[in-house]
C-alpha cells in the first residue's frame, strides 16, 4: 500500500497495524535511470516494448481495452486520448463507487462511457485477479503501484502488464505519463502534456520568486511519530519545481533506506529544520488539531507558525502527486500553492 498518494497505507497505518505499505520535474531529466526504463518503440508504432522493475513487457499492437492499476496511470492514458475501460477505485479519496472528480468530468466531456471500477479497498495491498478477468484488458497499466512480482506474474496471465520502473510507489509522476503515453503508442501526445505542464509550473514558479532557496519538509502526523517524505516521493519532487529546496534535515534524517518516506519520532522533531513545513491531513479537523498539539511544536517551522496545511482526501489526493488530469484542479496544487505563498511572504 502507498501513504495517501501515496496515502492509502498512511491512513491504515494512523489508525491500525498494516503490514503491507507501498505508501519531477516536468522536463524528463536527461540522466534519470528510471527514465532509462522507457523502452523502444517509436510514437504510435508497434510493438512497443517497455522495460520495468520485473523485466520487459511487449505491446504487439494498439490496445483496444486499458485497466489500470494505482495511481496516475488513468489521468495519464485519459489525457492523451485513450480512455480506460477499467480502472482501480480509490476507496479513500472519494469512497467505494464513486470516481475522482478529474477523471468523472474528463469522461463526461468526451461523451465516454464511465469506467468499471476495480475494488481496491487496502491500497494495493491485495489485488482483485477476478475483477481484471471480468474487464477482459488487452493492457493493464501500472507504472506507479505497489505490485510485487508474484502480483505482476498473476495479472501478466491475464493481460500484459506495465509495472514500475525501478521500485513501488517512486516513479515520478512525470514518468508515470511518459511511460504510459510509450505504452499506448501515443508518445508525441505524451509530450505534449508534459509540455503544457511544464509550462503552467514555470509560470507558476515565475510568479512566486520568494520560493527559490525557500526549504520545506512535507509531513503527515502518526500520533507518537510523524511520516516525513523524502525527495523519492512525487508530491515533494514536484514542489521543487516551483523553486522549493527540500530542507537538508530530511535527508539527515532518513531512515527509508531509498523509500519515499520515514519515521521520525516526537523525540527527534526539534531536528526536522525547515523553513516551511508542508502537512498533509485528512479531514480539516485534523489540520487544526497538528497546528495545536503540544509535541508537534518542537518542530521549529510549527512553533513559528510556518505551515502550509492539505486537508479532506480529495484535495490531499490531487497533490500527492498530482496527475495529468489534476494540475489544474483548482482545489489541488493551485491552492497548495497559495498557501505556501501565505507562509513564504510573511
């Protein structure tokens, strides 16, 4: 399971023992090794191949029928024109049955019909063989998920498969585009959004000069310790493209041993030092209650009051990371955005 965008697991972790946790820029970096990944096969011509963490998987021609498996990967095919038949739910968002509002409105502008939905209520922990069989995919996508190999044999029986590049729930989300768009055919199209992406966080970035050398430490509260994401995690990697340096306390204290994120205990949080702190709850009265709880004030940015607040699974989900359908959600990085802003200029 992934930390609520990672944060399925994050939220089962805060209220009972989960065993299982899966809990960039916009530009492809030029040296990136998880971009190396991306396999041969040029735009729109098949077959394609795409290597992956579990080996290599071969597209012989167009897919006709997509599921999808994680996070990202619907927003992505979506956005270059290919509409999945089947996709993964996301239980902690917006609650069994329903869709993400992105992906709701994106099939009701094409006239689309609405995806099946493919129960996933741990997170990715466990996975539904029946309800892909039912779905009868041609593809499955799963470029930023928590699959274990035994996971990818199962499905690859049903349908080739595209897993992640180099390990769970750490593809950047800029990948997670890249490599869908290659293993759709659809390359050029990927491009493009890349490009229009890259282009809304540049102004972005331009509009905010107060954020370069600016640190911050993205945090979730565990009760006891607190969840710190490192730079391997998507929703911090993207915030760096808005001029943000990830403070060098986060990666002093890292204990994930290459993961996207860590513990760090109360005893600990007078050394989590940032200029910034960005915290990410799940419903507002969390988000109030972080701002007062006793403990939490050792870490210098919360007893200063330098705190920039995500709250209601929604929201929280449409940052971490953000999809190809949810930057311009204007509840989303738009207004994370803004609320940085509020604590940088005071």
């Amino acid at each position: 399971m992934r930390l609520r965008r990672p944060l399925t697991a994050l939220t089962a972790l805060a209220g009972a023992a989960v065993t299982a946790i899966a809990l960039a820029a916009c530009a492809t970096p030029a040296a990136d090794p998880a971009a190396d990944a991306l396999a041969s096969g040029s735009a729109g011509g098949f077959p394609v191949t795409i290597e992956h963490a579990f080996g290599e998987t071969v597209i012989e021609q167009a897919p006709e029928r997509v599921a999808t498996w994680g996070w990202g990967s619907t927003e992505a095919a979506v956005a270059v024109g290919v509409y999945p038949v089947a996709i993964a739910e996301q239980a902690w968002t917006v609650g069994e049955g329903n869709y993400l509002p992105w992906v709701e409105a994106a099939y009701e502008e094409a006239g689309e019909d609405l995806p099946a939905l493919i129960s996933d209520p741990e997170g990715g922990a466990t996975v539904p063989y029946e309800e892909f069989i039912q779905a009868e995919p041609d593809l499955i996508l799963a470029p930023y998920s928590g699959l274990t190999e035994e996971q990818y044999d199962t499905l690859s029986e049903i349908a080739p498969v595209v897993a992640y590049p180099a390990a769970p729930w750490t593809t950047p989300w800029d990948e997670t585009i890249e490599i869908t768009a290659e293993a759709l055919g659809r390359a050029g199209e990927g491009e493009a959004v890349l490009q229009r992406i890259s282009a809304g966080l540049a102004e972005q970035a331009a509009a905010h000069p107060d954020f370069a050398g600016t640190t911050f430490a993205g945090v979730w509260d565990g009760d006891g310790f607190v969840f710190v994401y490192t730079p391997a995690d998507s929703r911090i990697e993207v915030l760096t493209e808005l001029g943000l340096e990830v403070a060098p306390s986060v990666s002093e204290l890292d204990t994930s041993d290459g993961g996207f994120y860590y513990e760090l205990s109360y005893e600990q949080l007078d050394r989590l030092d940032a200029d910034v702190i960005v915290s990410y709850h799940s419903t507002t009265e969390e988000a109030a209650a972080f701002l007062a709880k006793p403990e939490l004030q050792a870490i210098p940015a919360v007893a200063a009051g330098r705190v920039a607040q995500v709250s209601d699974p929604v929201t929280v989900s449409s940052v971490s990371p953000p999809t190809a359908l949810s930057f311009d959600w204007r509840g989303g990085l738009p207004a994370l955005v803004d609320a940085i802003a509020g604590v940088v200029e005071q």
